[in-house]
C-alpha cells in the first residue's frame, strides 16, 4: 500500500503485514497532528518583573529584573493581602505569579514610603507574564495601580495555549493557520482526516 486508502477492492488483497503497516502509519499521523503538552496550568505560569521607583521624586527602590512563581510570599502583612484580593472563580486564585509578584513589590515599596506614602511613588514597573492573565490577576493589577497611582505599570503576556500547541517552525505554522489553527486540528481529528 502507498499509504493513502485504496479503493476498497484492492484493499480486499493486502496481506496481514501490509494491513498492520497501513495502521501504524495512520496511528502516527493521528499522533502527529494532536496537540503537545497539556493545558497550562497555574505552576507553570512565570512572571518577570522590574521596576524603578520613587518617593517624592529621590530613588526609593530599583528591581533590574526577577522572577515570580505560584505560590503566596511568606511574612505579608495581612492588609497588603486585603489590598490585593483575587478573585475567587471556579478555582482559588491567590497564588497566582503575578499577584505573588504584586505582594512582594507593594511590601518592599510600603517599609519604605509608609503605608499613606503610597500616592507619593512615581516610577516604572514592567512585567512579563509566560501566559495570559486570568481576570482574578488582572483585578489585583487594578488594584495595585489604585494603591500606586503615579507608577507607570507596562505589563506583557504571552498565550500558552499558542506556544505550546502551535508548530515551531515558519512553513509548520503556515500549514497549520491555513487549516484553521486549532479548530481545523479538532476538525480533523474529529473526522478522522490527517492530511499530509
């Protein structure tokens, strides 16, 4: 067999092993085609943060660049987490990297400016985040800029679901947009189709 169907009555003379080839090369298109990875999920999501900040217009604090994790900084004061509060959807959500990174830049910022000096902060903070917010993190990027008015917040993302299931090469994603990205890959799976 050439490997694509044949008409049913040649089909009908294929020996056993010509039957078993024909199958293992369909198996790895179907493989070919389903998506690598599985969903992102929380632990996975990284955000990398900078900043330049002052008080009353002298140089209070300056971050180059770091990285931020899912968990809950140790040794928050508690009203910083009142200040910052996710939004609790489906799933809780105050873990998150970006909130994470929000708590421990509002800490430092606050022992240094005091807790009324905060509408005195001016400066830059940048961030980038490996996925998407969800509206629980982009709720606590709100309430951070109510806190600190005058820092310019300049925030990033990029889509996971692209990155990890989209091909990696220019002509790979060409064919795979000109198919209809990933609802034509559903498709085709759906259909039982694997064109190569």
């Amino acid at each position: 067999p050439s490997g694509a169907a044949e008409p049913e009555e040649e089909q009908e003379h294929w020996t056993e092993a010509e039957w078993e080839a024909w199958n293992r090369r369909e198996r790895a298109k179907q493989r070919a085609e389903m998506p690598v990875g599985s969903s992102p999920s929380t632990d996975s999501i990284v955000s990398h943060v900078s900043y330049k900040v002052f008080h009353k217009g002298l140089l209070m604090s300056h971050e180059p660049g770091r990285l931020f994790f899912s968990e809950i900084p140790k040794n928050v004061d508690p009203r910083i987490g009142e200040m910052l509060q996710p939004i609790f959807s489906h799933i809780n959500r105050d873990d998150h990297s970006e909130r994470a990174a929000l708590m421990h830049i509002t800490r430092a910022l606050l022992k240094r400016c005091g807790w009324e000096g905060s509408d005195d902060c001016s400066g830059w903070l940048r961030m980038y985040i490996t996925h998407f917010p969800c509206i629980s993190c982009v709720a606590v990027t709100c309430q951070f800029v109510r806190f600190f008015p005058a820092v310019r917040l300049e925030l990033d993302f990029d889509n996971m679901w692209k990155t990890r299931f989209e091909p990696a090469d220019k002509l790979g994603a060409d064919r795979f947009h000109g198919q209809g990205g990933l609802a034509g890959r559903r498709k085709r799976i759906e259909d039982g189709f694997f064109e190569w």
